[in-house]
C-alpha cells in the first residue's frame, strides 16, 4: 500500500468514513474489469463502458439543496433553484452516510477543476461505484504522480447511490438528494446513480466561488479556439448543440460546458472531459463525438441492438437523456492547457420548436442581457411525460439550476466583459424552419454550422440586415453556403398571419417570464425586450 493510499485512507477516517478497503486512484481499465466483474456493466463493440444509473437517469432540481450560513447567506439567490437546507440538518444527515459508508468496498479519485492555475480547485471524490470514479476520471482534470504526492483537498465529493435519506426525519424531498456545503466544502450526494449529479455539484460549487471571490464569470458554455487564436464561446441548454458546434474539426476545443472568463481576459476550462448527449449519434453528424466513445468512454442507460453489442443510438426506451462521458483527449483536435483568449463571438443556442427565431441574427448589447438572462429554448413534444406540444424553458444564464447567485449578477459581468472587449453577441436557432415542431422541420446543422463559420470568419460583417418586427434583431439577409430564403423565418412559413400571431404569442411568454427579473435589470437590459 503506497503513501498516497495510506494519505487517502487517513483522510476518510477524519472525515467520519472509518474502517474502509479503498481502491485508490484505479485506471480506467481497472475500474471498467470491476464494473463488469460485478455485473453493473458491459462492453460495447468500440470498447466504451455501458451502464445503467438506476431509478434516476437525469438530475433531480427540486431536491437539490445549499446549505444556508454564514457564506451563503446574503449571496445565495434563494428560491426554487437554491432551496436553503439547515447547517444541523446537513451536519445530522452527513454522520449517517458517513457511518453507512464505513466498513465498505469504496473507490477514491484525486483530481482538480479549473485549468487556470490560479484559478485551480483540488477535489478527493468518494464513491460506492467503480463506474461513477471512472466518470470522474473522464470529466475531472487529471493529476500526475508528483501531482498525487503533494495532494491536499480543498473540495470532497461523496456519492452513495445506494444511501436513501428519511425525509421525515432528514429534511429531504424524498430518499435522494445533492447537498452543497459551502463552509465544510462538501458535496453530498446520495439515493441516485446519475453521474451528473457529480459534475454539476462542483460546476454549482464553482459558479458561487468564482464570481464572489475571483471575480472571474462563471459560464454553462462551450468553447473553441480558432487557427489565429480567436476564442468563440456557445451558450445553451441541454440538446441545443452547444456539445455539438463546438466540436469544430477547422477549430480546437477547450471545452464542452463549464468554462470561466476571467479578469485577465483569458477563457479556462473547468473540466478534464466531455458529457455529451448520444440521442440520434451519428458518424456522418458527429464525427468527433461518434470517435471518442472508445476504450475508457461511459456510456450512461443506452441500448444494445438486438442480440448485439452495438450501441442502437435511437433507442431512448430507457430515456432521452443517453450521454457519454470521456476524456477531452478522445477529441483529436483540442487546445493545449484548454485556455483561450478573449472572447470576439459569442453565441447563444436555442433550439426553439416554435420555429419563431431566426437561424441567426445578431444582438444589441442590451438584447444579448436579455437572452442571457431569459436562457429560452424549448421542450418538443414527446421528450417528458405529458408534453404534446411544444413547449417553451425558461433557465437564466443559459443553466439556472447551477447558478446560485442571482441571473443579474452573471448578466452585468458577461455584459461589462461584451462592451470591454467589443466582442459580438449571435443568436442562433438550431430549432424549426418553416412552421413549429410537427409541421416544419429542424435545421440542417450543416447550415447552421455555415451561419457560424461566417459570423466567425466577418463574412457577415458587411451584408445588410432587417430587425424582426416583434423580438427586433438584426437578421442578416444572406449568409455564404445557405439558402437566403431560410433566413427570415417568417419567409419559411406558409401562413405569414399565423406566423405573425405566433411570434406575439412567443413573445409574451418571454415578457411573463421576465417579470422575475425586471426590478433588477437596468434601461439598456428592458430595452432589449420584445415589442408587442
């Protein structure tokens, strides 16, 4: 048993995790042999791991908690997104995991977030499973062994899937639960198997430490880095291509979804790894993607075709949110210390099912706080239970369930950090053309990733633009390798007089939702507004 070990086993006994056997700092073809050797997984043709998480195959927001103290007190944005949780009630529910989790078979990762260094946040993760330590070895930044050797926390993460809380008596919603704890520096984590649960704790974790402490803005994006050193940043929920777009063979990759932007005006990667959706994977859409499910990828509740180890990447029986973690260096082409420079275009996705939005237009910097903040894409029918029609999401700054101080705070950064750097603010819609979800069709990526290299190249810079009469951006009208006539999208529609009251109708659900906000949001921010 080497120092490392023997540090890591101390560490759990001062932590309250006593009489353990650990398994520390396994590699990814030792943790994937224990994951099939007790049959929670197997191997797919390419070699990735599969495995199912169980009764939670997707985060669960109403019953994650911060603890409210000291720290969070005045900062925290309270409400249905940060439910408060009492420092006694967490300090009581703490001693019973860790008492559940001594005397077992455990697995400890060492690993850091953050690839600034001076930005850098060491993280120990403890968990019941080899399968989710080897999703922290893909998406956690990875030590060398002189690294190992000097290792101190500053984080802990603890997962027990198996541990189900008594809401009686332990102040949860229900048996599962994400508690963070911003005094003991804890992230706990029990009654569920997704693996999301670990990453988008310390992405929360970070999302409060980072603006309130640093001063750097903490951003659910991704990024990318152009042959003359030019970073490109993309904004979006879940199933918008933010994983997508950034996965630019003609572009390095710094990251797929957690990045900050610091004072010094470089953009860092949070994460060592990828979290993509596989809903539909292709080789011809994804390349990128598609190759990176290899030897050491976990794939997450996918199914097999039939009487084959071959992934049927259609297959959503088990749910829509199929994903894939792996290492960023499954990409072949990404940015060396995944840090860019200052952002020149940002792009925010949307994937609106109303087929409303244009599939590019540029905002004014008051129209880009007010998209920032409204975070709108929208559900297609049949992806939840009782869903049938589309359906607009609301989550401010583009991920609202991370973000633990108020939408406001994040805006007036990305906007102070827009108008310093005259960077260029792009709406895109990755949704509908010619109608809404049912009646007109999705749009081509191979468009969309058209409209994006023209932004990114200026070949937009000089063509002539018209402002949509209701929501008032600027839409370009042409764009090189794209179809002029897809560009305003009320063109695509058949029936110009239902587009025109559907777009209204769009924008009053915009104008509902910011009524949360508007007490907060300055002139130039209400300026950017629809008008209706």
């Amino acid at each position: 048993m080497n120092n490392n070990t023997l540090n890591a086993i101390h560490y759990l006994d001062n932590i309250g995790i006593k009489h353990t056997q650990i398994h520390y700092q396994l590699s990814p073809e030792e943790l994937q042999k224990r994951t099939i050797a007790v049959g929670q997984g197997t191997e797919t043709n390419t070699g990735a791991l599969a495995i199912q998480t169980g009764k939670f195959s997707g985060r669960s927001p109403l019953d994650r908690f911060i603890v409210k103290d000291a720290i969070t007190e005045n900062d925290v944005w309270w409400g249905d997104v940060n439910i408060p949780f009492e420092p006694a009630h967490f300090d009581a529910l703490y001693n019973k995991l860790t008492a559940y989790l001594s005397n077992k078979e455990l697995y400890v990762r060492d690993a850091y977030v953050c690839a600034d260094p001076n930005y850098r946040l060491n993280v120990r993760v403890v968990t019941e499973t080899a399968w989710a330590n080897l999703f922290c070895h893909n998406m956690f930044l990875r030590l060398n062994p002189d690294e190992l050797e000097h290792f101190t926390a500053d984080w802990t993460v603890i997962c027990a899937p198996s541990f189900l809380a008594d809401p009686a008596t332990d102040h949860t919603r229900q048996g599962n639960f994400a508690i963070l704890n911003f005094t003991r520096k804890i992230a706990m984590i029990g009654g569920t198997g997704y693996t999301g649960e670990i990453k988008k704790g310390i992405f929360s974790a970070l999302n409060f430490i980072l603006p309130v402490t640093r001063n750097v803005l903490s951003m659910h994006c991704s990024a990318n880095v152009g042959t003359n050193g030019e970073t490109a940043i993309f904004f979006g929920l879940s199933g918008t291509g933010k994983t997508t777009l950034s996965a630019d063979p003609k572009r390095k990759l710094i990251g797929d979804d957690e990045h900050g932007w610091t004072p010094e005006n470089t953009v860092f990667n949070f994460e060592g790894g990828c979290y993509a959706k596989v809903v539909n994977l292709s080789e011809e859409n994804e390349p990128d993607i598609y190759r990176a499910v290899r030897k050491g990828a976990l794939l997450e509740n996918i199914v097999y075709k039939k009487g084959t180890n071959e992934v049927d990447y259609t297959d959503i029986s088990v749910t829509p949110n199929t994903r894939v973690s792996y290492p960023i260096e499954n990409i072949d082409n990404i940015q060396p210390g995944s840090i860019g420079g200052n952002p020149k275009n940002i792009f925010f996705l949307t994937a609106d099912s109303f087929g409303i939005l244009p599939p590019i237009s540029k905002l004014t910097p008051g129209q880009a706080a007010y998209h920032f903040i409204s975070g709108y894409t929208a559900k297609i029918a049949g992806t939840e239970a009782g869903v049938t029609e589309p359906t607009p999401n609301f989550s401010a700054c583009f991920g609202a369930p991370f973000m633990p101080l108020h939408p406001t705070r994040y805006a007036e950064m990305l906007s102070q950090k827009i108008k310093e750097d005259d960077a260029t603010v792009w709406l895109i819609n990755t949704g509908w053309t010619g109608g809404a979800y049912g009646t007109g069709s999705r749009m081509k990526l191979k468009y969309t990733r058209a409209m994006i290299d023209a932004a990114l190249h200026g070949e937009l810079d000089k063509v002539e633009y018209e402002n949509h009469s209701v929501f008032g951006m600027a839409i370009p009208q042409s764009c090189p390798n794209v179809p002029s006539e897809i560009l305003n999208p009320r063109d695509t529609w058949n029936n110009k007089d239902l587009y025109d009251t559907k777009a209204k109708e769009l924008a009053k659900r915009f104008k509902a939702n910011f009524k949360q906000f508007s007490s907060y949001a300055n002139d130039e921010i209400m300026a950017g507004a629809p008008k209706i």
